[in-house]
C-alpha cells in the first residue's frame, strides 16, 4: 500500500501512527499541540523516534465531545498540515469524518482520510476520497450499542463501510479498516474486540488498532489517561502477534520498541 510517496509491506510489519491532536480538548492532550509551533515540534519529535504516518486531527472525539463548524475544524487543520508538509517528508492523514474538512485537507497535502464514521457519517465523504484516490481507514462505529452476535455485527458494520467506499469507486488497495475500540462499545465489549481483532482479517483489508490511553485502559488499571503507556503497550503488542497493519498511538518512542520486540521474537532476525 502506498500513502504519501511511501511504500507499506502490509503483513511484514506493524507501523506506527502518531497522533497529533491540534485541539484545546482533546482527552488525553488537549492544548498542547494546538499551537502551530508546537504541533511541529510534536510532528519532529515523533518522525525522529519512529512515526510512520502522522494522523491530525482538529476535534476532539471524547465522550461529550462538542461538534465544530467545518470552517473551525478546517482553520485547525489546513495551517498545520501546509506546514508540515513544507518542512517534513513524512505521510499525514487527516482525522475528520467531514467531508468539506477532508477536501481541505486533501488540497493542503493530506495523503489519507481516517473517519471515524466509516463513510456513514457525511454522504460526500467518499466520493471526496474516491476522487483523491488516496488511502482512507474505515473506523467501525454506529449509533447505538444494541447487537445481536457483537463480533458479526462489528463485521457486518465494517462490510456496510467497505460498500460505500467501493461504490464511490474507491480501490480494494486503497482500504484500511479500524474495529473502533471505545465507539459504540462497552468496557466488556472493548476488551472483547481487542482479544479477537485478528477476526476482521475476514473482510481483505489491512487493520489498524487504535487504543491509545483509551478508557478501556484506564478502567482496567484504574489509572488517569496520562499513565496509560503500559497498558497501550500491551495492546500494541497484541496487535502485532494478531498482524494488525498499524497501530495509532501517542508515545511513539515505546510503541517502537514494543513492536521491533514483539516482531523479533515472532520472526526472528532478518
């Protein structure tokens, strides 16, 4: 898979995602990347200790989140992403699952659309991304929690996502799939998914695990989300052993090391 001018040998290794939040209310660093300066000093620090994509986004997703105009979410991300790219050779996608956020994005040098609404939230969404023929990551989410078997559901979910992209002519190739830990999912069912993400291999397409200092996490160990490393690395570490394309983290540098740990045990030296 290629995004950005870079090659990616899904099945040979699991890549990182650095996060990199230009919010004031982000849940786990709000404000501390929604400065321009900053958020480059972030996008450095991360590509130096071994980021593969940077993912940016500019609204918070939390529980209780409040929804942005497309023009604000545009005026955080656009300035961000045109600087990177001046000064930075690295793939950036942008987190929106708004349409008119994407196109802008796209035009300021995005190289992939991760929505957390799988192409069900804006009905534009895929053409905008089929039309970039860029990369895009389908997140498994939905309006309510009621499922029938929670694995097929999930399943079934992510095939509806796959359906729309297709249909908007987006390419197999071009499609990355996210199990959506801590959306529409309850503590139990979190864990779940995350035990058992080798299961939407079914569906052809890359997955991303994303668990980053997630409330999963912080139930299971009672801890705030600022000493939720150990717990991610644990995750992460499951998702290499269960062939997870990408992980989509904040502590870059010890997701890292986890990975070539974990991939060196399982594969051995190269």
């Amino acid at each position: 898979m290629k995004i950005g001018n870079r090659e990616f040998e899904i099945g040979k290794h699991t890549y990182i995602m650095g996060i990199l939040n230009v919010t004031p209310d982000s849940f786990s660093d709000g404000g501390k990347f929604d400065q321009l300066d900053a958020a480059l000093m972030q996008t450095q620090r991360m590509i130096v200790e071994g980021a593969d994509v940077i993912d940016i986004g500019g609204e918070s997703t939390r529980p209780g989140y409040t929804l942005l105009s497309e023009e604000e979410e545009i005026s955080r991300v656009v300035p961000v992403i045109s600087a990177i790219k001046e000064r930075f050779d690295v793939p950036i996608s942008i987190d929106t699952y708004k349409s008119k956020v994407a196109q802008a994005a796209i035009q300021a040098g995005a190289d992939m659309v991760n929505d957390i609404w799988g192409f069900k939230y804006d009905k534009h969404m895929a053409g905008v991304v089929a039309q970039s023929n860029l990369p895009c990551v389908l997140m498994h989410n939905r309006q309510n929690t009621e499922y029938g078997n929670y694995m097929d559901d999930v399943i079934n979910d992510l095939m509806e996502s796959v359906m729309i992209a297709k249909k908007a002519g987006v390419m197999d190739d071009k499609i990355i799939v996210d199990p959506g830990v801590g959306f529409a999912k309850s503590y139990e069912q979190n864990l779940e998914i995350i035990n058992k993400v080798e299961m939407l291999h079914s569906l052809g397409y890359p997955v991303l695990l994303a668990t980053s200092r997630k409330s999963v996490i912080g139930l299971t160990l009672d801890l705030p989300v600022d000493e939720r490393v150990e717990g991610t690395l644990v995750t992460t570490v499951m998702g290499v052993m269960k062939k997870c394309a990408f992980v989509r983290v904040h502590d870059v540098k010890e997701n890292k090391r986890a990975i070539a740990m974990t991939e060196r045990i399982l594969y051995g030296q190269d």
